[in-house]
C-alpha cells in the first residue's frame, strides 16, 4: 500500500519522461518545484529504457517498471523476511518516502512490533530541498536539523514563532518587527545579536557581502543596519540577508554560524527614537506601530513628519496634535465628506473595523476623531501596494501571485461572512491590497466601506469605487450587495493573473484595452497561454490557469445573482468546489 497524505507541501509523482520524483509543492496551486529525489529512470537516451510505472510488489520491495519491463529497484535491500510481514510506503508530511514494515502474527499474544522503518528517501531532506524557489522543507523564516533517526526537526529563528503552532512545517513569523526610521540611541539599547552555530540559508539572496570582516564587525554592520535581519559569517565573509529566509538548514558538519538581530524584549523599539509614532494619554500610553489613513477625498499624499503622535486631553487639538507630531510615513486623504455622511456611520465603521481580525486584514490600532478631523492609523506593511508588486518592471513568481489571490479572497469571505455585521468594502483594487514583510496580502482603505446589520442584506447608496472595478449595479440604482466586492475581486484577479491593469492604454493603436474583454476572448478562443506569454511558471500549470481564469470570469458576471460568493470563490480555487463553465459575462456585448 502507497499512501499520500493530503494537505502537504509534498508531492510524490512520476512525470510524463518516466522519472519518479519527490518535489516540494506550493499548497494552494500544487506547483511544484525543483525535485529533492529522483529515481534516473527518464530514459532521455531511449525511450524504451524510461519508467511508467511504480510497482510495490508482495516481497516488500519498490521498484519503477520501465517501458522494455526491465525494473529499476529503489528499496535495495530488506533484512526482514517478506512473508511474515505487511509493509507500507508513506510520503510523510515532512517529505520522507518511508517504507514500513508491520509484523503478521502476534507472539506470545502481543505485538512485538508495531509499524517499524525499514526503508527512506531522501537521506538527508534538510540538504536534499535546495531549490531557487520555495520555502524548503521547514517553510519560510525556520531552519532544518535531522535528529538521529534522520528525520528533519523544525526549529524558528531566535525572535520568531511558528505561523501555525498546529504546522510546524508552514515556516515562522518575526516576533517584533525592527524599525528602520532613524533612532536618537544606540541600537544596541533596542536589539542584540544571537548566535545561532552552523546555520545558513544556501538559496536565500545576499543583499550585501562583505569581505574580509571578522565576526564583531559582522555583527556590528547588521546591528546597525536596519535592512538586515540575519547575518551570516563564514570563512571571513559576512553575508547579510533579508526575510523570508528559505531553505534553512543546520548542519555540523559546516563551519560557520548566523547572526540574528533580536528585539530585546525590555526595551519598545520606538521608545526615544525619531522614529517613534506614540499616543501619549497622562494615565495610558499606547503604541502605535505605523501609518495611518485619513478618509475623504480620493487625493492621496505621502507625508514625512518628524513627532510621535500625541493625544492631549484636550480634544480638540486631538487632530492637529497628531498631525504636527506624527514623524512616520503615512497614507493621507483629504477630508471632504465626513459631517455630510453623519458621525454616528463613521463611528460604527471604526468600530466595526477596530473589531475585525484577520491576517489577509490590514489592522487598525487606533483614530483620532474631531468634528470634521477624521485620523485613522493602521499596522505598517513593509512591501507596498499589490499595484507595484504586479505592474513593476519583473513579472512576480506565479504561486505567489496565486497565493496572494487566495489570501485577499479568504480577507473578503471575513468581510463578508464572519464579522458580526457584514462590511462590504466597495473599493478592492491593488492599490489597496498591502504587502507585509512575508508578502501577505492586507486589505487595506475602508474608507468606503458600507456595513450591513445582520439582518439587512442589501443597501441602497451613492456610487462608490474606482473606475475599471465598479461593478455594474452601481450605475444601475440597483440595490448594492457584497456581489459589488466580488466583481471588483474578478477583475483584479484577472490583473494577477496577467500581470496587466484591467484599463491601460494600446500604444500602437493608442486604444483603451478593457482586460476583461481580452481575458474572455482569449478563453472563449482556447488562447489562455497568450495571458501569461513569457510566463513559463504559469504555462507549465495550464489546469491551474484555467480554474483560476474560469473562476474570474464567473466573479465579473453582469448579473449579480450569478456571482459566487467570496466564499465559494476560495474553495474553487483551492480546488475544493469544482468550476463549471462560466457563461459570457456581459451576455449583450460584441465579446460574447
């Protein structure tokens, strides 16, 4: 018996030239990347002499058939006799191919045994998964040790937790994360540097090295280096890196070790620096991480300030204190339209948002709220906007542009579904989709949003959005549902998936190109790989392609009631829900 176990980050498989192989796999999509284990039986040579076929055979041995019948064995021996035993192969959650052997007859009324080893691949999973891309076998931010039996352990970073404490394999998030706006003191007040011996991350990109430098130094330039959260000192070299880290290993038998910048746990980060963003009340202090967004108008500034945020008693100097001393960063709109709106809407809709929690949810940490003076201050995300991820100069990894799809659908199915009034947000576009520093998407700007009791499901209300993403029912005087999101959602789904904005300019013909008329042509007419031309990833995964395009044609249909909810939207592209075939979405227009 050959088992697979579902929902893991590995795949045992035998690929169409005859090679059995083991890969890592990115869950949501099925991806998979570099191979760790091969058995060589491709036949590149002759084709007769390639694998189609894996045999476990009653002897207890695996063995990959080949064209001309010959077998290639992968278990070389066995010092158990085969017929006073069961046996079984494993792919294992932790990427071993272990064989087991369990005993037929009991002895003496007991089992002497039960399920036992007696065969595994690879022998060294830590070393074995050294791909460019993927997380590696512990997942992102982690590194990985054999323990004597030669199964991988898992273990985080100094200053790091698992994402999971249930998925010790899913990889490690930063406990604290630094700040990088200057600071008055020495760093050495905020962080220290731990050792970690005969750690490295071979695949992980070196943002700097430096050479010769001995170890104080090397430790010294990532202290005070506000890019570097690992540095690694090997053979006189330091080589500086940034999350996520990849394929950590820990390996003895290699000299070196790694440096990791620790927030020490005494000391706020932001205490007595410029770079500080604090609200100080005379009997509480609160923290505020990072910046911080004023509703209103559609103008949007960045603006440098040079203060910590303070809350006075005094209220009505509550807005100008915040702004006069606010030093960070911030995303800034004009206000315009709050008083008409009414006081008690923008009340609920801070305190239906402070009370939402979510990790595809950008988190509001606190507002500032006088008369027509609206402040509200959110988490900082490290990486920017979906908008630049997308339409920057290099095309983005495909699992990870899926991943990203996958997270905002799960943030909008919260929305939607599981807080204790429905919020429909009205604006998801990329450029309010945030980026944190592991590149989980955070949906952000709820200056739009519209909430819903429980029991109301529909709402009548002036336009909102963006143009490219307004669903039709808007223009229509229609009533307004959360089907508003999921359009919005389809179109910008149809931008991850192409890597193009969804109203851009053709210069030859100096023409508008709508991307969802284009997108349905190319389906309509079998065409899908011209979507992602020179997008080798997405070609070599034409199933995925397909659902994923099938799925947001279904999310832009003209007519509400066909839209899925954002709920269904996840489980077809997890693959849970299958994806029938969407019909024209604008049934009226040339396209169809």
């Amino acid at each position: 018996m050959i088992e697979v176990q579902l929902l893991q980050q590995f795949q045992l498989r035998l690929k169409t030239d005859g090679d059995l192989v083991l890969n890592p796999i990115a869950l949501l999509t099925e991806f998979a990347y570099q191979p760790y284990f091969r058995s060589n039986t491709s036949g590149a040579a002759d084709e007769m002499n390639s694998g189609y076929q894996l045999e476990f055979n009653q002897t207890g041995y695996l063995n990959v058939v080949l064209r001309n019948r010959n077998l290639i064995a992968l278990t070389k021996k066995i010092a158990i006799p085969s017929g006073e035993y069961y046996y079984r192969a494993t792919l294992d959650s932790d990427g071993i191919f272990m064989q087991y052997a369990h005993p037929k007859t009991k002895k003496n009324g007991s089992w002497v045994h039960n399920w036992f080893p007696v065969w595994f691949v690879p022998q060294d999973v830590c070393s074995d998964i050294n791909g460019d891309a993927g997380s590696g076998p512990c997942g992102f931010n982690s590194y990985c040790r054999l323990d004597e039996n030669r199964r991988p352990i898992c273990d985080c970073l100094p200053g790091f937790s698992l994402y999971d404490p249930n998925k010790k394999f899913h990889g490690c998030k930063q406990d604290t994360m630094q700040n990088c706006e200057p600071i008055s003191s020495k760093p050495e007040d905020f962080y220290r540097m731990e050792e970690l011996p005969n750690a490295y991350w071979p695949t992980s990109a070196n943002y700097e090295q430096l050479q010769p430098l001995n170890e104080d130094d090397c430790s010294k330039s990532c202290l005070y280096d506000c890019n570097c959260v690992v540095a690694v000192i090997k053979e006189g070299s330091c080589w500086k890196k940034k999350l996520p880290l990849t394929n950590g290993r820990q390996d003895y038998n290699t000299y070196g070790k790694a440096l990791i910048k620790v927030a020490k746990s005494n000391v706020s980060l932001d205490e007595n620096s410029a770079g500080s963003s604090k609200i100080e009340k005379k009997d509480q202090t609160t923290l505020i991480l990072a910046g911080a967004l004023l509703l209103g108008s559609s103008v949007f500034l960045n603006l440098l300030f040079v203060a910590a945020i303070s809350l006075g008693r005094a209220r009505k100097r509550c807005f100008w204190n915040c702004i006069q001393r606010v030093h960070i960063i911030i995303k800034y709109k004009k206000l315009d339209r709050m008083v008409e709106e009414g006081e008690k809407e923008f009340q609920a809709e801070v305190s239906a948002i402070g009370q939402t929690h979510h990790r595809n949810l950008v988190r509001l940490l606190g507002f500032c709220d006088e008369g027509r003076n609206k402040l509200l201050v959110y988490e900082f995300t490290s990486n920017g906007t979906l908008a630049s991820y997308l339409f920057g100069i290099s095309r983005p990894d495909w699992n990870k542009r899926i991943q990203l799809a996958f997270g905002i659908a799960r943030g909008l199915t919260y929305l939607h579904e599981e807080c204790s009034k429905q919020i429909i947000h009205c604006d998801i576009k990329p450029q309010n989709i945030l980026l944190d520093e592991t590149f989980t998407a955070k949906i952000s700007d709820f200056g739009l949003a519209k909430l819903l009791m429980n029991d109301q499901t529909r709402t009548l209300t002036a336009i909102r959005g963006t143009r490219g993403y307004v669903a039709p029912e808007w223009f229509r005087n229609m009533p307004i549902t959360a089907k508003v999101d999921v359009y919005s959602y389809g179109v910008m789904l149809l931008e991850i998936i192409c890597c193009r904005k969804s109203l851009e300019m053709e210069r030859e013909k100096e023409e508008e190109v709508i991307l969802t008329d284009w997108v349905y042509d190319c389906y309509k007419e079998n065409k899908l790989d011209v979507l992602v031309e020179n997008d080798e990833e997405a070609k070599n995964d034409m199933k995925r392609l397909q659902r994923v395009v099938m799925v947001a044609i279904w999310c832009i249909q003209e007519d509400p009631s066909l839209r899925p909810s954002m709920r269904i939207v996840t489980q077809m592209i997890e693959g849970i829900v299958q994806v029938s075939v969407p019909p024209c979405p604008t049934p009226f227009a040339s396209i169809c």
